[in-house]
C-alpha cells in the first residue's frame, strides 16, 4: 500500500479509520441486501451509528496492532541500536561487547515475518560474535608469534594455540630443512620422529593443498597417537610466497568443525609469515656464528656455546671435553706454497674434522690455524678417541700444489671436566691450551690429555 506519511504506525492508523468508515458507510446497503425496511436501513440516525462503529472498530484494531507489534519492534529497535554502539566503539577501541551473546539476542516467539526478522537478527548477532572471536583469536596467535623468533619455541608457541583453539587432542611441527622434514615440535605423540617419514605428509608439502585422514572408530593408528584413537587427522602445510616452509599435523577425537577448518587456514598464514621471519633469523644468527673462510663456528660464537654446555655439565654433573688443535709448522706452509694454499688447508683440515666428530659436536676456529673442538659429554676416554681419529685423518689427507705433494700434522690438546676440576669453562680451555702446547714442546704430530686435578699426575701423551 501506498505510504501517507513517514511514520508506519501512524499510515495504520490512517488506513484502519478510512477502513472502518468505508465500511460503516457501505453497511447501510448490506443491512438492505438482508431485507431491513428502507425507513430503517437508510435512516441518519443507523447510518451516523454504523460510520460510528467502523471507526471505532478501524480504531481498536490500530490500539491492539500497536500493543501487539509495536513493542516486539521497539525491543528489536533496541537491540540493534545496543549492537550497532558496540560495533562503533569497537571500531577504535576495542570495546565491542556492550552486551553478552545472550542479552543481545531477541526471543523469536511467532511464526510470521516479525518472527523471521528476529531470527535474522538473532543470527546476525550471533555470526557478529562470532567474527569478533575469530578476529581475537588471529589476533593473539599473531601476537604470540610475533614475540618469538627462536624455531623451536615459535613452533611450540603456534601448535599450542592450533590445539585450542581448533579442539585437536593432538599434534606436530614439522619444518623443511633443505628437502628434509624436521620435527620441531609436537604434542600428544608417541613417537613424532616417524611423521617425516609418512607418504600423507610428504604429499601434503609436495601438493600445497591440505591431507585429511578418516579412521573407523574401531581403527587405532599405531605409533603415532597416545591416549586416543583419532577418528581424523589433518596434514596442512605452511608456505610462505608460495615457498614451503613446513606442516602442521593435527588429530582428533572428533571431527574438526567447519568453524576449526576455517580459522586453521587463517592460523596457518600468519604461521608462514612468522615462520619465514624466525628461519631467516635463525640462517642470519647461524652465518654470523660461522668463520667466513672455514665454515666453522668462530671464537665468540664458540665460547657462547661452551659457556653453555659447560654450565648444563655443572648441573647435571656430567662431562664436557675440549680438544684445543693446532696445524703444526703452519707458518711454514704459508711461506711456502702461499696464503691461498694455506687457506685451503686450513678449509681442507676444518672439514677432514668435522667428518670425525660425532653429531652434537661444535668444531670452532678458536684463532689463525688453531681450532677448538666442543665435545658435549665428552669424558676423558672419549675425548682421546676422538683426537686420535682425527689426527690420523688429518695426517692421511695429501695435499698439492702444481706438481708437488705434502702432508699436514695436528698438535692437539685435551681437557675433560670434571676430571679437570674447573669453576668456569675459560678454565677448561686454559688446560687444553696447556696440553696443546706440551704437545708442541714434545715434538708435535700428538695428543696430550690435561692432567686431572691431581697436581702430581703428569699430561697423558698419546703418540698419534
């Protein structure tokens, strides 16, 4: 119907009066049709009385729609005022929640299109929430992310807030190192190092596209799972700029929700970027530890490192060695065959050592053509193996420069705590240097242990 002004309860009212008088107006002729006497019918006084009633009937039909509708449209007025506040404050100071999910939304109690306007509006508050929950949550795991830039803890950090806020009873990290896969953390598993093994994930990083696995509830997934049998697993990977960085492995219990799915691959993108930053922090951390000529970690960087290692033998009273080496008569192969020569021995004989260590060894070129060896574990008996291997390997090694051919020998010192009873590790590395240099005094090609603390007991020499 047309509109007569620009209120809707007041239209009503006029369109309920001009019905009502239209049909106090025609009733007169109806009471005719139904054999009322004329002189009755179309008498004044019968005519004002049924004008009279079609208005007041037009009337009470306005009162009763406007007790009816009208305070089921002012509540639903309200609210949408309430929701819109909340979204404006919101906007600039993150103050969006004027009311709980359950204060804002309206009762839908009929089935007409007053009904169906407080469902859309129910459900619109609803998906508002909704939004602003995921919005809090990509913003937290982005703020968590962005605070760390160690590999390790990131990825512990990210596997943690994928858990809860996706309902995964379980999970890993696994990154790409190099065309490898590296698991950097996990949760939950029983033994994670088989996930870099697994055909689903390699396919996963290989595809860019996301691996779901179902199992039957009667199906356990052996070797993987702990305290559940997953009903279904998800395998997405993590890329940066179309690079693949890595992927995330979680399992359930139940079935992920689509809402979980969803935020996962909003989770996931953030993920990438903050993974991308913390491997290039750690690839410049790492090129800033290592010795541009020989690959090996350099003096500071090393030191950082046996601090550390000599600490942690400190508290859980195991042992730590040191091997402190020297290239003999290095000065002489420089003068005589020249400087890039000897840089090329002393790069040949950094990489004949590092092939004779053991993993979790640091090789560090402690200064010109001395190197230091850090052996985590290391006792005594250890640490003179490994010395021995590697000045047999350095002596084997043929070196050539035009037509001529020599060899290169190693003084090599060792130092192993608590047999050498040091308070700090400078202590240790002074001992090593000691033996190093008896070494060099008894004729060099050899192996000196440091004498335990014992101050009668001689250097063990080892005739290499």
């Amino acid at each position: 119907m047309p509109r007569l002004t620009k209120t809707l309860f007041r239209d009503l009212a006029i369109w309920m009066v001009a019905f009502g008088l239209l049909i106090g107006a025609t009733f007169p002729l109806f009471a005719l049709m139904l054999g009322i006497r004329p002189e009755h019918a179309l008498n004044l006084r019968f005519y004002l009385a049924t004008i009279g009633a079609g208005i007041t009937a037009g009337g009470l039909n306005f009162l009763l729609a406007r007790l009816v509708v009208r305070p089921r449209l002012r509540l639903l007025a309200q609210r949408m005022h309430v929701v819109a506040d909340a979204i404006r404050r919101g906007t600039y100071d993150d103050e969006r929640q004027a009311c709980t999910l359950e204060q804002c939304l309206v009762t839908v109690d009929s089935r007409d299109e007053l009904g169906e306007a407080a469902e859309a509006f129910n459900g619109l508050v609803a998906a508002m929430f909704r939004s602003y929950e995921v919005e809090s949550a990509v913003s937290d795991f982005s703020r968590v992310l962005s605070s760390e830039l160690d590999v390790g803890a990131l990825a512990a950090l990210a596997l943690d807030q994928l858990m809860r806020h996706t309902g995964a009873g379980a999970g890993a990290v696994l990154i790409n190192q190099g065309g490898e896969l590296e698991v950097v953390a996990s949760h939950g598993l029983v033994d994670s190092s088989t996930l870099a093994h697994s055909d689903h994930i390699r396919r996963a990083i290989r595809s860019g596209e996301t691996v779901t696995l179902y199992y039957p509830p009667t199906l356990k997934l052996e070797a993987l799972l702990a305290e559940f049998a997953p009903l279904e697993a998800y395998m997405t990977p993590v890329s940066f700029k179309s690079s693949p960085l890595g992927v995330v492995v979680l399992a359930t219990a139940q079935p992920f929700s689509q809402d979980a799915r969803k935020l996962l691959d909003v989770f996931r993108q953030s993920f990438g970027l903050a993974l991308n930053n913390a491997l290039a922090h750690h690839d410049m951390k790492r090129l800033a530890a290592l010795d541009a000529l020989t690959g090996a970690y350099n003096r500071r960087f090393g030191m950082s490192r046996l601090r550390e290692e000599f600490r942690r033998a400190v508290r859980a009273k195991t042992p730590v060695g040191v091997l402190m080496a020297d290239i003999d008569h290095f000065k002489t192969v420089n003068d005589t065959y020249g400087h890039l020569v000897g840089d090329r021995v002393l790069t040949t004989v950094t990489q004949t050592m590092r092939q004779a260590l053991r993993d979790g060894d640091v090789l560090v070129r402690y200064g010109g053509e001395e190197l230091m060896v850090i052996l985590p574990g290391g006792s005594v008996g250890d640490c003179r193996h490994i010395a021995e291997r590697i000045a047999r390997r350095v002596r084997e090694t043929a070196f050539t420069d035009a037509d001529q051919a020599f060899h290169v020998t190693l003084s090599i010192g060792v130092a192993s705590f608590p047999e050498v009873d040091a308070e700090e590790e400078q202590r240790l590395v002074g001992s090593a240097d000691d033996a190093l240099y008896t070494a060099k005094r008894q004729g060099r090609d050899r192996v000196v242990i440091a004498p335990a603390t014992d101050p009668e007991t001689a250097p063990l020499e080892c005739e290499a």
